[in-house]
C-alpha cells in the first residue's frame, strides 16, 4: 500500500512537501530507496518516554501528568521544559525526580494547559561534557483542542469547476509490457527499490504472483500522468487501491507489495514526469517561487487533478473492482489521501498516514510565535518571542493572499467531505507533520468510520505494526461492500 504504509520518512519542507531520504511507509509511501533499520529523527535511542497514566500518551483529564524516562545511558540528573507542540519558547521548566536505575520521573500539574499538544524536552547530564536532549511530545485532552477551519465559502464551487474541466479530457491510456514477478523477486525489489523488509507481512499475501508495468493517461495541463501499475496475475477483478505518492521530485516505485495483498495498486507521479529518469528537474512553484493568485495557479492545483485523473483512469479499467477501491499515502501521500477521498466519492476507504502540510492556521502561528519564516517562507512580524499561552482558543491567521489561497489546498478543508471510513496514524514527535496538525484534520473529518492511532515516540516514520493493523482493517472494510 504505500500504503505500505511506508509512511514516508521524507521530510516536508514548508507547504510544497520535499523529500530528503527515505524511511518511509510500506503500504503508504513507496519510497525508491534501498530498505534501512534506523529510525528517523528527532527519535533518539538514549531516551525512552512512558506513562502508567496513558500508553498512547494522550491523557484525559486529570490534575497531575507523570512521565518517565528511562535513559540508556550512565545519568547523573535531568531537567525539562514544556512547551506548546512545534514551539521554540517553553512556558515550564523543571528538574525530573532522579531515580534508581538511570530513570527520571517528571511531573507536569495540568492546571493551566490548553487542550493540544505539548513539546516536553529533556535535558540530560551524563557526566560528560556535552549535554543530550530527547524529545516526548503528548496530547492533553485533545479532542477539546481549538482549531480553526480556513475553508472558503466558495471551496465547492471552486473544485466542482476544476473536476468540470477535468471531465472534458479523453484519457488516452497508454500501456506498457507487464513484468512478471513472485516470491523472493518481490522481496528482492521491496528491499532493494521500495524502501520496505523484503516481506513484513506474510499472512498478509493474497497470491504469490504479480505483473507490473507502466502505464500513462492525459494529464489536466496538456501534458501525461505517468505511473507504475502492479496487479495479481490473473484476470480480475480485483479490489484497487491508489498508492499517492509523499514529498520530493523523483522516480517512482513499483508497487508490487500492494498486489501481493490482492489489490490492483497504482502509483503515479504527480508532478506529470515520467516514474523512471534518471535525472529530474527541479519544479518552480513546489517548494519555493509560489504562485497564490489566481487561486487555480497554485501548483497543487494540477496535482490533485492528476490524481483524479488517476482514479478516472482505474475506472476505465476491467480488472478494476471500483466497488472495493482505496486510496492510501504518508506525508504529501496521506495530504493527498484525504484530498481524494473528499473529491471523489468512488474512494470507499481511506488510509491517510502522517498526513503532511494541514492545519494551516497552527502551523502559520507557531512559526510567527517562533519569529520564524512563515510556512512560505515570509519573514515573521513579531518583534519578540511568544511561548503561546496568552491564547487559549483557534489560532489566528493573517489576512495575506497565501493563506486565503491555501485555504483551497488544506487538508482541513477538505476533511468534512471525507465521509467514507478513515484510518490515520501520527507520529507524535514528528516534526514534518506535527500531531497538531494531523489532529487537526481528524477532528474535522466527516466520516462516522474513523480512527486514529497516536504513535508515541515516533518521527516521520514507519511502523510495520501499524502496516500490517491496517490491511486487516482494510480487509474487514471490504468485504463488508456488497
């Protein structure tokens, strides 16, 4: 699935999403890279966070929070501070409660903290000179945490005329030889070209034999949408998934996992560049040179029409079970995931991981309270530092043309229209897609059918676990379709 849940481990860069090395996920992000075992950043092997309180650490109302953290090292003692989630400034400081066996216990009182996220950073003395820092972020009473919507009141208007047009452009498909594959060739290619253990989930299997080739179809700009098609030998029809793809300017890979889970998997690349060059050009109005007016010069205005394009393609095909049909990504894949489901309702399930460049309006506050660069890349207004606790509600939003344009790109936005079932994860210290704003865009999802499982601990990450819970999930989703 990249869906494989690959969840990407690349890393986001401001809102036009930049891959830079890949630990991604399996069944939701594809990642073109070879298969390595370490963790992403800022998650450090030294420190271990856990609370007998809450093991996802999202604690419910309460008076006092206890945190402990187990160092791996020899520790002499330890201090903390707690901030607002993605904030520099903390507003609390403290010395952890030393115990035996290089354990720290830190108690938080809860008096004063807003519903949300928080930052909580330790400071460890290990005798030596230089001092390590770790890093556990935890939700307090999040599902009461103020957040603010920047949809227009045009929004359905505006993307009923772009899938308007969209509908006016013949497909003209063109497809490439099918390349056989089965066994330890797909473990072979998941570890050396897909990022992924060469087999995670082997209960998982549906056949052991799959073809893959690429296809291509016509893109909204006049250009081509260009993919990897992979599927079970056989006729069909199979259930389809379309496997969005996460940040960066780069080939694609074949996603020969999904389909040995049975599907008819698609992964296409979204920029209108073919899935396999050896050399690809850097993209004006990506990640910097942005274009806000008009509102449909954005440049992920294109990109969700290709994805669209993608699933009109899926449909036209006889293979394709367009009944049992999911669309699954991490990062700018799980952004994407969440933008399809809204716009198009053949998605029946959805499978948004470490969904990338929402909430806007957090975002854009905890950068001018940083006096960081905004989101695009605009100098900060403040003349001083704010730890953000003199707000207790929404965050505010400037009233610039960047963010009344972005309102039309946000995740958020989106979200209400979501109504088939979801199922999202958060890394929680993730600092590409902070658990402030993937919160954000769950909370505003309209689906009865949704869930979202905190993983306490981890960065822009994969989890195999969370893979493997997740094709069940689809599985049991799926057969429920008549």
């Amino acid at each position: 699935m990249q869906m494989h849940m690959r969840w990407l481990a690349a890393v986001v860069c401001l809102a036009g999403f930049l891959l830079i090395n890949g630990s991604a996920s399996a069944m939701m992000m594809n990642v073109p890279a070879q298969w390595g075992d370490t963790c992403s950043p800022p998650q450090r092997p030294e420190f271990a966070f856990f609370s007998a309180q809450s093991e996802t650490m999202l604690f419910a109302k309460t008076d006092l929070i206890t945190i402990l953290c187990q160092s791996g090292l020899r520790s002499v003692n330890m201090r903390w501070t707690l901030a607002r989630n993605m904030f520099a400034k903390p507003f609390l400081t403290g010395q952890a409660e030393a115990l035996p066996a290089n354990r720290f216990r830190i108690t938080l009182p809860t008096a004063k903290l807003y519903p949300g996220f928080y930052d909580l950073r330790v400071t460890l003395d290990s005798g030596k000179p230089k001092l390590l820092e770790g890093l556990c972020t935890f939700g307090y009473r999040v599902e009461k945490m103020a957040v603010r919507s920047i949809r227009p009141a045009d929004f359905t208007a505006f993307w009923d005329k772009a899938k308007a047009s969209l509908a006016t452009i013949p497909l003209k498909p063109d497809e490439g030889t099918m390349q056989s594959f089965a066994g330890k060739e797909i473990d072979d290619y998941n570890v050396k070209g897909a990022a992924i253990p060469g087999d995670y989930d082997p209960t998982g299997h549906k056949c052991e034999e799959v073809e893959s080739g690429k296809v291509s179809f016509a893109g909204p700009d006049g250009g081509r949408v260009y993919g990897w098609l992979a599927k079970p030998k056989g006729p069909g029809p199979f259930p389809v998934m379309l496997v969005l793809p996460g940040a960066g300017v780069g080939p694609r890979t074949r996603p020969l996992e999904h389909a040995r889970h049975g599907y008819l998997a698609l992964d296409i690349q979204i920029h209108g560049l073919d899935v396999d060059l050896k050399e690809y050009p850097r993209m004006p109005g990506y990640n910097d040179n942005w274009v806000f007016e008009p509102t449909s010069g954005y440049y992920f205005y294109n990109v969700y029409l290709r994805a669209l394009q993608a699933i009109n393609y899926l449909a036209s095909r006889p293979d394709a079970d367009m009944g049992r049909f999911v669309v699954a990504g991490g990062s700018q894949g799980g952004h994407l995931s969440v933008v399809m489901a809204a716009l198009d309702k053949r998605v029946v399930a959805a499978l948004p991981g470490i969904t990338a460049s929402a909430n806007m309006a957090y975002w854009a506050w905890s950068k001018e309270c940083n006096k960081e660069n905004s989101p695009f890349g605009k100098p900060s207004r403040l003349q001083a530092q704010s730890d953000g606790m003199d707000l207790a509600g929404p965050p505010p939003l400037p009233d610039l043309a960047d963010y009344r344009c972005y309102g039309y790109y946000d995740p958020m936005s989106f979200a209400p229209d979501v109504r088939c079932p979801v199922l999202m994860n958060s890394g929680l210290i993730d600092r590409v897609s902070p658990a402030s704003q993937v919160f954000g865009v769950y909370a505003q999802i309209g689906a009865k059918d949704k869930q979202i499982i905190p993983l306490p601990g981890l960065g822009h990450d994969w989890s195999a676990e969370f893979d493997r819970r997740a094709w069940r999930w689809l599985e049991g989703h799926l057969q429920k379709r008549p």
